[in-house]
C-alpha cells in the first residue's frame, strides 16, 4: 500500500500571556513575552492508504490540534503534514456557519472545496437525508443542537468524498442508531481505501472501529501501534489516572510539561 499521510517532526507552539498589554509589547519589541506552550512537539508517524488510526489520550494532550493541523485548518508551527489528495475534518459544529441555515451551508461549505452549484444540488437530496434534518434544514444553525451540527458535518463530509477523512468526537453526540448509520459510512470508506483517523473518548468505539492507535500524552507520542497492543496499556494507565487525586494530577501534568520543556530546550 502506498503512503497517504506522512506526519514528520510537527510542533505547534502557542505563546500563553497573563495580560493582553504582553500579547501587543510581544509584537512590538524585539523581546520575547509571554510563555511558549508545546501543543505537540516533533510528532511523527506515517498512514497508508485504508489505514483507520484512533488518537488516545486524556483531554489536553493534543488529539484535536493534531486533528486540525492534519486537516489544515491550522497552521503547524515546524515540521511537516504530506496528505495524498484531500482531508476533511468532522467535528462538531467545525466549519459551519452559524448565522446560515442548514442548506446554505451545505451550499457554502461544497463551493469552498471547488464543486459547481450543479453538482451541489445533485449531493443536497443525499446530504439532508443523511443527516436525518427534513424541516430543520432551512433553519438557522445556530438553533440546532450539538446533535444536530454533528449529523450535518458528518453528512457534508461524507458526501463530498474526501480522501482524508478526521473524525474528532462527532460521534460522541446524537443517538446511537446515528453513531451506527456513521460506522456503516466509514466502513464503506475503509473498504474502499480511503485513510481515516477516529478520536473519541468512547474505548468501545476505538475498539470497534480502529485498527491502529497512537497515545498522545501532553503533545507528545507516548506509544503507537496496533489497537490490540495500545488500548490495553492505555486503558491501564486510565485506571491509575483516574484513581488520582486533583492534586496527583496536576503534580503529574506539571511534571510531563517540564520534561517536555527541558527537551525542548536540549533539542
């Protein structure tokens, strides 16, 4: 199989300010304020086409911005994402507009990746049906629930064929019978080769679902491998980090963040 993602050394550094006056002086003066904060640092990994890989990891330890970096939808700040064709983010609510109503943000969102209004209107029947909105397709999206959004982001992305496809906890909102209608769709997607990354805080779904996975600790790639090596190592270090105090856990947080900056430093 040929390669369809390769992830080489990505870092994204946000600049962390107690005040904004910081946020402008860093901008204008030639030394540094604020505090630098590694998202994720040298992150690297490869997929191959029909390759379905779940991010684990407690929440703050970079599945998301690695979603988004993947996705383009944000910038990484070193390193390198190679993406064969084209990736298509479903989160929910991501890359829908709020003050549109359903349908013209199907309009919009198909326009923004290159397809005509011909073959917009051929894709709408299925899209809406999809999504399982009928009336509430003409109202605006701000009046949808979660549920909602995520069934309409799914539906787009589906549709529109991408080769790429990044599910970032679209499917830990609605009922279940729509998180299973979205399981068919995605193996229909493996079967035919397409490359997907599946993050979610549901185990089972993980289990279900992805093949390989990749244990993300406070933006670093703690393991990777296959689902049936990673997830039981993971699912051990849950119970001990659920067994941990607030206090355990900040003290434990704190720690990894250091190491972090110390290699950083020494890199």
């Amino acid at each position: 199989m040929s390669k369809s993602v390769i992830v080489k050394n990505v870092t994204k550094k946000y600049k962390l300010y107690n005040k904004t006056s910081e946020k402008l002086l860093d901008i204008l003066l030639p030394k540094s304020y604020g505090e630098d904060f590694y998202a994720l640092r040298n992150i690297s990994f490869e997929a191959e086409e029909g390759d379905i890989i779940g991010f684990v990891g407690v929440n703050g330890s970079g599945k998301s911005t690695l979603s988004n970096v993947i996705a383009g939808v944000v910038p990484q700040t070193g390193g390198t994402v190679d993406i064969k064709g084209n990736a298509s983010l479903i989160a929910v609510s991501a890359g829908l507009n709020n003050q549109l109503t359903g349908r013209e943000n199907i309009e919009l969102k198909c326009l923004m990746l290159g397809f005509s209004k011909k073959e917009i209107r051929g894709l709408e029947p299925d899209i809406i049906e999809f999504a399982e909105l009928d009336k509430f397709i003409d109202q605006p999206v701000k009046s949808y629930s979660s549920g909602m959004k995520s069934r309409l982001g799914f539906s787009i992305s589906v549709h529109t064929d991408p080769d790429v496809l990044i599910i970032d906890e679209a499917l830990s909102v609605g009922d279940k019978a729509f998180a299973e209608k979205c399981l068919d769709k995605m193996n229909e997607f493996k079967a035919r080769g397409k490359t997907m990354f599946f993050i979610s805080h549901s185990i089972g779904q993980m289990k279900q679902f992805c093949e390989k996975a990749i244990w993300l600790e406070f933006g670093q790639v703690r393991m990777s491998g296959d689902i049936k090596e990673v997830i039981p190592e993971y699912e051990k270090f849950l119970n001990e980090y659920k067994a941990m105090t607030n206090e355990e856990k900040k003290n434990f947080r704190e720690k990894a963040m250091q190491q972090q900056s110390e290699s950083t430093v020494t890199s």
